[in-house]
C-alpha cells in the first residue's frame, strides 16, 4: 500500500483561496513528483471528486476547514520534504493553521504537524526539529543526499543559514531553497552520466 501524505488548510479568507489554487499548481508543476502531484480541494473546486472530499473532511474536522489534499508518495523521500516546507510557508504566509499528516514517516516527531504562522505548536521553527541526518534520494542508482540548514557538512564549508546543502560523488554545495538543490544535484548528476561516469 503507498504511504499517503494528507494536508490540510484551517481558516483561511475565502478571498485568498484563490491564490492558494495559484500556489498549489505552482509547486505541482516546479519540478517532477515521483508519485502523485499535489492538488487541493476547497469551496472553489468545481470537480465531483473535489467536492465530494472537502465534504467528508469538514464532516471530520469542522467547518473551519478551507481546504485539502492529499499525495501518494512513490518511495521518495524529497516529495514528502518539499510538500512539508510548502504546508509550513502557507502557514506563515497566510497567517493560518495548516496541518500535515504523513502517518507512514519513518521519523515518528514528523508523523503529525501542525503550523500556526508557520510555527510549530511549540513555537519552534520546523527547522529546529529536523533530525540530525541527510535525507538521500536516489536517481539512476545514484544517491545525492540533501541536508536541512541545520545540519553543517564541516565547520569549514561555507553557507547561509537558511541554505541547504546537497552532495553526490564527492562534490559538497549548497543552495538557497531545497527544490533549487535538488534542480542544482540533478544536473550535476545529468552532466556526469553525459561525461560517461556512473
């Protein structure tokens, strides 16, 4: 059975569920999902399936909810990561309480959570609670490991602090978000098989 990632919207204006739509294609087509692509249901979707999903989850969590979704993961690690930072940033962005519900994460404090303003409950940033430990994604039997901002390679590697870092044969960089790491990785990775590595 796929592990399924559910996100959901709490009160938010339904004057900006318009550009929430926006922002949900736009990370759906910013890079290649390995499983499903995110999407959301809210008052504005026209399609049954939409309709009928919102349903059932206000009939769960309370008219207080604006919108839902849902993804299937395909053994990917990094969509489960990006769609995390997504939930967070419409949080602090709209200044509502987004939830993420990934039951199946291997890192149990991950399972469950909640953003307010894009805090956590607790006040802490999302950041803060990362584990210590690359998330690997593999690719053509390739991994690259991706490093949260809080994890340094070295103390002698330069990078911001908000930068995250990202490694494969070697090679140790960083960019400013983590769907630029990934596009960063990918190249170099595409760039190596062209020069006949494997």
């Amino acid at each position: 059975m796929p592990r399924v990632v559910h996100y959901r919207v709490h009160g938010l204006p339904a004057d900006r569920l318009e550009r929430v739509h926006e922002q949900v294609a736009a990370l759906a087509a910013a890079r290649e999902w390995r499983g499903d692509a995110p999407w959301l249901a809210s008052d504005r979707s026209t399609g049954l399936f939409e309709m009928e999903f919102l349903r059932h989850q206000r009939e769960v969590d309370g008219e207080g909810l604006s919108a839902a979704g849902f993804i299937k993961l395909a053994g990917d690690e990094l969509d489960a990561l990006i769609l995390t930072l997504f939930v967070r940033d419409l949080s602090a962005e709209h200044g509502v309480r987004t939830v993420l519900r990934d039951e199946d994460n291997p890192i149990a404090k991950l399972r469950y959570l909640e953003f307010r303003h894009g805090r956590l409950p607790s006040g802490n940033s999302l950041e803060e609670m990362f584990a210590r430990r690359p998330v690997i994604k593999k690719v053509m039997g390739q991994a690259i490991m991706f490093y949260p901002p809080s994890h340094r390679l070295n103390t002698t590697t330069p990078a911001g602090p908000e930068e995250w870092g990202y490694g494969l044969h070697g090679l140790r960089a960083f960019a400013p978000t983590l769907m630029e790491a990934e596009r960063e990785a990918l190249k170099i990775l595409r760039g190596w098989r062209r020069l006949g590595h494997r």
